[in-house]
C-alpha cells in the first residue's frame, strides 16, 4: 500500500481517522487512548505514504512533528489549496470540517449546487454553488449540546441520553425532551432546506455526521447521507494539494 494516505479528523467529540487506497476509503477508525502511539501504530500498519490532519482542538503539536517525519504530511489550515472558491471576509476563520465538506461537495457533485448538513457538536449548515464556491452558511447548536443545556441551565430538567424510540407526544419529563430534542431538530433541518428551496431552484440536500443515518428518516426531502462525508473531502483536500 505505497500509495496509502491517512486522513485524521480531530473533532469536539471524538478523534477519527480514515484510510484511503486507490481513491477508496478502506477502514475508519477512532483514537481514544495514547493518542502519539495510536497514530503512530496506524501510520506502521498501514504502510501511509501520505498523512493529513484536520484538527478543531488543541491537539499536541508533537504529533504533526510525527507525521512529518514518517510521512508526507499536510495541516488543513491557513495557506493549503482547496478545490473551491471563498469569498467571504474572512476565509481564514473557516473551520477545518467545513473546509472539507465543500471540497467533497466541490469534487463529488460537481457542477451542482449542494447543501451539505453536517450533524455533530453543533449543526453546520454549508452551501457549495455550481461554480464552486463556499458561500457559508449557518450553525445552531447540536443534539449533544441541546440535551446539556437543559440539564445545566435549568434546576430539574434531567440529562437524558438518546434514544430513538420516542413519541412524538411526550409523556413524561424524559420523553418530552427526547421529542423536543429530536423532532426540534428535523423540524430546524426541513425548514432550513425549504428556504434554500425558495431560492435555488435545483440544489443536493447531502447529510453526514454519526447520527445522519436516524435523522435521514425524519427529513422530507431526497438526501444523500454519508457519515463520513468529512473523511472523503479531507482525501479530496490531500489529492488537491499532491496533484
């Protein structure tokens, strides 16, 4: 696998990493122990010839000195090519996920307009036109995010865990906050997309995050769901920047 590239995705909540051979995303994986001796094990076994890292956390820089030295290694940040174009004031201020969901939007669905709905600690809604450009978007708070700040912003209200076999009509405390939580969400989801709806005639509705696949049932439009939709546009990002 000479031609193996790593791409590391550093998120709020979890740390994953994918595989790609050939153009394919061969295995996903998450690091949630040592984290320098986890890549570096990851980087061994897998022969990577290329590595790149997408970080949203203070990471230990110790482990980009790694990458470096066992790979060609690339930093998604300030000063790397993407496959779009950013007008807005500030391009420098986009976070490194939403960098890669417009290039996977810009590379996989070209020459369409896409918006990309990214579910994770918050909700980014992410806008690529047919000329490949990032035009922004919107963010509101995630499922996660929503069920603490109940709990902690409040004096009786529990924290409750997810579960996807909830009424719509609530009958107690616990399922009053899964409905509003989850049925609040897709609601937030299908009236966002209606409004894109009002003023793109023709546009893809694509879904991507760990609990893309529940929430697929509850939007009313067509989507394209891929968990790991960020995974693929950081690969695009990397065959960018090698190209």
């Amino acid at each position: 696998m000479d031609k193996t590239t790593i791409c590391f995705d550093f998120g709020n909540t979890r740390l994953k990493y994918g595989v790609f051979s050939s153009g394919q995303l061969i295995h996903q994986g998450l690091l949630t122990g040592s984290i320098d001796k986890e890549i570096n094990a990851v980087v061994e076994k897998f022969r990577a010839r290329r590595t790149l890292l997408s970080s949203v956390i203070n990471h230990n820089p110790e482990i980009e000195e790694l990458l470096r030295e066992k790979t060609e290694f690339l930093l998604v940040g300030s000063g790397i090519r993407v496959p779009f174009n950013v007008p807005i004031a500030k391009p420098e201020t986009i976070g490194a996920d939403r960098l890669a969901i417009a290039a996977y939007a810009s590379t996989h669905y070209s020459n369409q307009n896409n918006l990309v709905i990214a579910l994770g600690s918050c909700i980014t809604y992410n806008f690529v036109n047919k000329y490949h450009t990032f035009l922004g978007g919107s963010i509101s708070p995630g499922m996660e995010m929503r069920f603490k700040s109940m709990h902690e912003f409040t004096a009786m209200l529990p924290l409750v865990k997810p579960n996807w076999n909830y009424p719509l009509i609530g009958y107690d405390t616990r399922t009053n906050l899964l409905s509003g939580v989850l049925q609040g969400m897709a609601a937030e989801m299908n009236g966002i997309i209606e409004e894109y709806e009002k003023r793109f005639l023709n546009f893809n509705v694509l879904l991507t995050g760990g609990d893309s696949g529940d929430f697929a049932r509850l939007i009313k439009y067509k989507i394209f769901a891929d968990p790991a939709l960020i995974l693929k546009g950081l690969y695009a990002i990397s065959e960018y920047n090698h190209e």
